[in-house]
C-alpha cells in the first residue's frame, strides 16, 4: 500500500478535495462582502461566517486579512479571465461583441471588489505594495486577452494606446456603474468604441 505519512491515498484526496472547497467558498465570499461592504465591513470573521466555516480554518488558508483579500480578487480575476476567453472560443469576429465583454469585466462584482481593495490600499502600507502588483498581473492579462480578441497588431504605432485606451474607458464606465446603471448611455458609448476600433485596427 502506498502510504506516505501513515495516511492512505485513498483518504487523502478527499482531505484535499475538502481544503480546495473550503478556499474557493472563502475567495468567493470575500469577493462577495468587499463588493457589499467594503473594506471596513469585511473582516476575515464576517467571510468565515459567509462561506460556512469557521474563523480558525479561514486562518489556515490565509493568515492575514491582507493575504484572503488579494487572493480573492486574483482568483475571481483569473476566473474572469477564463470566462471571457470562453465566450469567443473559435476567434471573435464581431469587435463590438468584444468590447461590451470587456466593459462587461468593469460593471459587475468584480470591479466593485477589486475598487474597494485599491481605496483600501491607497490608505494601508502593508496592502499597498500587494495590490499593486495585482492590479499590474491583473492588467497585463486582460491586456492581452483583449490585443488577441481584437486582433491588434501592437506593431503598428498607436494601436498598444488605443486598446489601452478602451481598457481604460471600460474602467471609467465601471466606475459610472458604482452610482448608476445607465446601460443605454453604455451601449452607445460601446458602439461608438467599436466603429473607432474598425478604423484604427483595420
């Protein structure tokens, strides 16, 4: 029997399986009560409670509130990311389609997450630094997405400024989005960033 630390295989993936849940259950729900409630609402009791556990296992999986904060708004960025490759499985072909994906990234929980924790941070030292390099590994990746689903030739002078451009637009209209949800304003600033999109690409 392959035994390692007297515990057979058999009864240690389950174990395994258990501690995965348990963080994902603790990264979605940290995510879920900074959007609700900000940073000074989110104590690492108030997530335990939320997810089901206790405070002692929460402390297990992340020894400081700084460490389940940042590792909850990468988790869900990283399964954003995943998310909006999905939609365009075979290659995009429609630019508008992409760009509402993208803004869609900056409008939902997510975003109001991740706003909290920077808000956070600009006060807090210790998280500073953290959310930072985040923010820049997080920015990076949807950089990229988007250059590939756009189909951008970043080679070309200008085009790198303007996909960050749109990126930084989506951001803005996330931040609109905080107070009020005019999707109809929404839609026709999409629209608009499409067609400028055709030209400077194509």
């Amino acid at each position: 029997m392959d035994v390692v630390n007297g515990t057979p295989p058999a009864e240690r993936v389950p174990k395994q399986d258990r501690s995965r849940a348990t963080r994902q259950r603790l990264l979605e729900a940290a995510v879920a009560c900074l959007a609700e409630r900000g940073w000074a609402g989110s104590t690492v009791s108030v997530v335990a409670e939320r997810a089901g556990v206790s405070r002692g296992a929460a402390q297990h999986h992340f020894p400081t509130r700084e460490d389940l904060f940042t590792a909850a708004v990468e988790y869900v960025a990283e399964e954003r990311s995943t998310a909006l490759r999905a939609l365009f499985p075979e290659g995009a072909t429609d630019r508008r389609a992409v760009v509402a994906a993208l803004v869609d990234l900056y409008t939902g929980p997510l975003f109001r997450a991740a706003l909290h924790l920077w808000v956070a941070a600009s006060n807090e030292d210790q998280l500073r630094s953290r959310v930072t390099e985040l923010e820049g590994r997080v920015g990076r990746e949807t950089h990229h997405i988007a250059v590939e689903l756009l189909r951008a030739d970043e080679s070309r002078p200008g085009v790198r400024e303007t996909v960050q451009g749109l990126l930084d637009m989506s951001r803005g209209l996330g931040l609109a989005n905080l107070l009020t949800d005019d999707k109809a304003r929404r839609d026709r600033v999409v629209a608009q960033w499409a067609r400028i999109l055709d030209g400077a690409l194509d």
